[in-house]
C-alpha cells in the first residue's frame, strides 16, 4: 500500500511490502504508477481529515494520563508529569496501559518512552520503537538502561541533532549517542552552539527544553496549550487560537514552507466532573498556504463548529499539516496563490526585531473553496456521515 | 453543561444568554467517552429482538469492556457484523428465530471492535445521505 501527496502528487508513505520492492518516497505518481500496478499496489490519496481524527482521539485518550501534555506533531506527544507520580504503578506499567488504552480506544498502535527529560523521553521512545528487546515500550529509570539504550543510538537518532551537527560531530569521532552524552557540555557549546550543550546535559538527565524554544519537526507544526484560568467566552476561545495559529504561521515561514492542511481544537479537561467535551476540525487548503490571515480565517469560519456555550474550555491549540517547502509549489492556473509574502515577511521582521506580537492580524472572511485532487481517496469514517461503515445485522 | 438556577437578582444578565445555556446537545446526553465512540448503520433485520432495525444509527463505545450479552459491533472474517455476545459460550447471536448463534471457530477472524450503546431509529429521512442505502 502506498498514500499519496495532497492532490495526488507523489508517493509519500510506503508500507513495509511496498518498501521491499524497492518503492521510493517522494516519486512523482505518474512515474510510480506502471511499477505500482505490476505490484498490485494499493494506493490511496492523503485523507487528513481521517489522519487529523484518529489524531485528535489519540491526543484525547493519552491526556487522561498526564498534568500536562504538549503535541508534538501530528503522530507524537509529550506528557508531562513533572513531580506527580501514578499512583500504584511503576513508570513501565503506566507506559503499558498508556499503550493498551491508546490500542482498545482507538486501534492505533503505539510506542510509549519515559524518561527523566524530553530528550531522553525521545531517546526512549525511539528504543520502543527501534532497539531489539523493547517492543513498544522502555522507561529510562537508572544509568545502565540510560547508557544501553544510548550506545544503541547514533548521534543522528538524538532529538535535536539534525544531519549537519551530526557529520560534524562524526568527523570528531562522536559516532554514538552515548559518546556525545560523555563530551563536556561547555566545550559542545564553544565548538557548536548552547542547543548542543543542552542536549548534553539532557542526555544525562538535567531537564533544558523549554517548550517555547523547542524546534517543531518539519513535516508537521502544532502549537498548543491549556489555559491557567478556564476560558468560557467565544472571543476569547478564537483570540487564544488567533494566537497560536500566529505562532505557528511563522514557525512554517521561517522553514520556508507551505501547509496544505489544518486542524483546529478545543477541550475541557479529561478530568471534568461534568465530562470530557472536544470539538476538533479540520481545513483544507485548495493553495497551500504560509499565510496567517489564511490560517486566522480557517479559525473564523470554525468557531460555529468549535465553541460550545457553558464549556469551561481547558485546552485549545492549532496544527499545520501537507507541508511542503515553498519552492516546490506547484501553482495552479485556476488559484492563483491569495498569499501576499511580502506582507508576511514584513510582519515577520517586525516582530523579529520588536518582539513577538509587535505586529498581528485581525481576522477576516473565508472563501476557501475544497477542489483537491484525491481520486484514490478512502472513506472517512469518523468524520463524514456519508462514510460511517454498514454494519451487517444479518 | 447547564448551570443550577439560583434565586435572587444578581445584576442584569441577557435573557438571551439563559437560552443559550439551557440548549441541549445529544452528544453531551448520549455520549460519554468521546475519543472512544464510533458511529455505525445498522443493514439487516436479524436484531429486531433487541430493537435494532434495518438503518438504525448505532452508537459502538471503545471504552466499555464487553459483558456477557452484551449487543456488539466484530470483525468477523473481514465483515463489521453487529450481535449478542455469549461470551460464556463463546457464540454470536442474533433475535430472528430461524437464525442459529454462530460459534467462533479457531480459524474466524474474530476482534470485537466495540459495544453498541445506542441505537437511532430514523423514523423520516435525514438531509445527509448514506453513501451506501441499507437493504
């Protein structure tokens, strides 16, 4: 099986079959296509309204477990327990009814990491994932799994080491994640930079990361939170998403790429004696677009769907996905692009130089129009009446 | 989530706003576990007993454990299939009468994928069409 690109440009995702016939990523479709077939390959179009639903209930059940939680990306989340601890269990049973919950809830499987920092909660997730004997699920607790799992990873594996640190530092002989854990953290700084140094020290477990300076993964940007006091007014559930779709509009510009896709969400807590209430949805973009005031107006035209009177609103936050770097748009002769950049890289600047939120956008109308090419779409089931699956009482 | 009326005059609050308030949303009523529920359409006459009908909308909770006869939605051998669950002798039943319960073999696909909590019966037409129009 293989899932293609938004209006069905290119093989994005392959599964393991599809990758042991020597399929490739990111080959345009027509040329995959005569290959595909002799294969009697399944293809399907990108259906993020879909990956955004399982998304959000996976998002929804893992909060249950956690003080706080932080979504990283579109498939990754960060749960923050800081000094409380499960009561009854120890950190590797929690992970595992995480895991079980995620899978009787919401079929998807998952991989669970613990660890005393974010980097190595990553390192330990990327275990669960990839280092033989973990199936699933590894809790960093103590120096001798801490050091195992480490000397199992390459500098590359690290979160936050990207591919030029990391040739860099192999050309010092800094091959493996535990070597780099080894070097001294202000010696990292002086040859490369304090994100260097901080990822030293969280390798051996002094918490660094701030989720403010944490750099988002290209191929999704999230920006969201909960909110210290309870939001219950309209305006001001839209002013606090206003803010992170501003947030995330210039975290996509400064990697200098489009978003095809978004998802907007609100919740109260799992913990509400009243019930968990969530509303999410989810945008299209005909154009991919870097534009805040398209992101502001998706907000707009959402909030009906969105806000509900009398919810105590704890959590709201906003996603980019499809995104694909800029010089590689393809433009369309039928939509011309709305994006005005030199408007966008005028207000980046200013709020580079000013401050963040020196310069912002007052919403405006939405007149998107949902005319993307998706011929191999598979159904919706969750999110579109018309696809719920027949259930045979035969 | 309406708030309990207290008496007494507490400045001057929009009539409106009290309408707001008190509107009921079925989701809230019907559904308790929201990242956990799934929606189906019933196609068949076999669970008349228990009053589903042939284009009923079920209600599947992920988050419920199936007890013994409870109504469940299964894969079973690649088909989502709506029954009873004896759990006690491992068969799947339905009400009709000329139907036997189906005992699950070593060598079905078997996986529960939920238990129906509710069913709607759609008594006129909706706006929104099924892609697929129950039998």
């Amino acid at each position: 099986m293989v899932v293609l690109t938004n209006n069905d440009g290119q093989v994005v995702a392959l599964c393991g079959i599809a990758k042991r016939l020597g399929l490739k990523k990111f080959v345009p479709y027509f040329q995959a296509k005569d290959q595909l077939v002799a294969a009697g390959a399944i293809v399907r179009s990108s259906n993020y309204e879909l990956y955004a639903d399982l998304s959000q209930r996976m998002m929804d059940t893992c909060a249950r477990f956690a003080p706080e939680m932080h979504i990283y990306s579109i498939d990754e989340a960060f749960l923050f327990y800081g000094g409380y601890k499960p009561p009854g269990q120890t950190w590797y049973e929690h992970a595992r009814l995480i895991r079980r919950t995620v899978w009787d809830e919401v079929r998807l499987p998952t991989g669970v990491g613990v660890g005393p920092t974010p980097t190595l909660a990553k390192a330990a997730s990327h275990a669960a994932k990839r280092i033989n004997g973990f199936r699933g699920l590894a809790v960093i607790d103590g120096d001798t799994v801490r050091r195992h799992v480490l000397s199992n990873m390459l500098v590359t594996d690290v979160w936050g080491i990207g591919k030029r640190i990391g040739a860099r530092l192999n050309d010092l002989g800094i091959i493996d994640a535990l070597t780099l854990s080894e070097q001294d953290p202000r010696r990292m700084r002086k040859r490369f930079s304090i994100l260097v140094e901080n990822t030293v020290l969280e390798l051996n477990g002094e918490v660094r990361m701030s989720w403010d300076e944490v750099r988002s993964p290209k191929k999704e940007i999230f920006s969201t939170r909960s909110f210290g006091n309870r939001i219950t007014e309209r305006a001001e559930l839209k002013a606090a998403l206003a803010a992170h779709a501003e947030i995330v509009g210039a975290k996509l510009r400064r990697q200098a790429s489009v978003a095809g896709a978004m998802m907007i969400f609100a919740s109260n807590s799992p913990h509400d004696k009243t019930g968990f209430q969530r509303k999410s949805t989810h945008i299209s973009f005909t154009i991919p677009t870097s534009d805040t005031r398209a992101l502001l107006a998706a907000i707009s035209s959402a909030m009906d769907q969105l806000f509900r009177f009398g919810i105590p609103y704890y959590r709201c936050g906003v996603g980019l996905l499809d995104i694909s770097p800029m010089h590689r748009q393809q433009f369309d002769l039928f939509h011309p692009t709305p994006d005005d950049r030199g408007l966008m890289a005028c207000m980046d600047s200013i709020n580079g130089r000013y401050g963040r939120n020196t310069m912002h956008l007052a919403a405006k109308g939405f007149d998107q129009k949902f005319s993307m090419r998706r011929e191999f779409l598979s159904p919706q089931y969750t999110t579109r009446w018309r696809d719920i699956p027949i259930i045979r009482c035969e | 989530m309406t708030t309990p009326k207290t008496g007494g005059i507490k400045g001057f609050e929009s009539p409106g706003a009290e309408y707001t308030q008190s509107s009921l949303d079925l989701d809230s009523l019907l559904i308790e576990h929201p990242s956990a529920t799934y929606f189906g359409l019933a196609q068949g006459d076999s669970l008349m007993g228990v009053g589903i009908f042939n284009g009923d909308l079920l209600i599947v909770s992920r988050a419920l454990k199936p007890k013994q006869g409870d109504i469940i939605v299964a894969n079973l051998n690649g088909e989502f299939v709506c029954k009873i669950f004896n759990i006690a002798q491992r068969t799947l039943e339905v009400t009709a009468a000329n139907t036997k319960p189906h005992r699950i073999a070593e060598d079905d696909v078997f996986e529960i994928e939920g238990v129906v909590i509710r069913s709607v019966r759609l008594h006129k037409p909706l706006k929104e069409t099924f892609s697929v129009r129950p039998g």
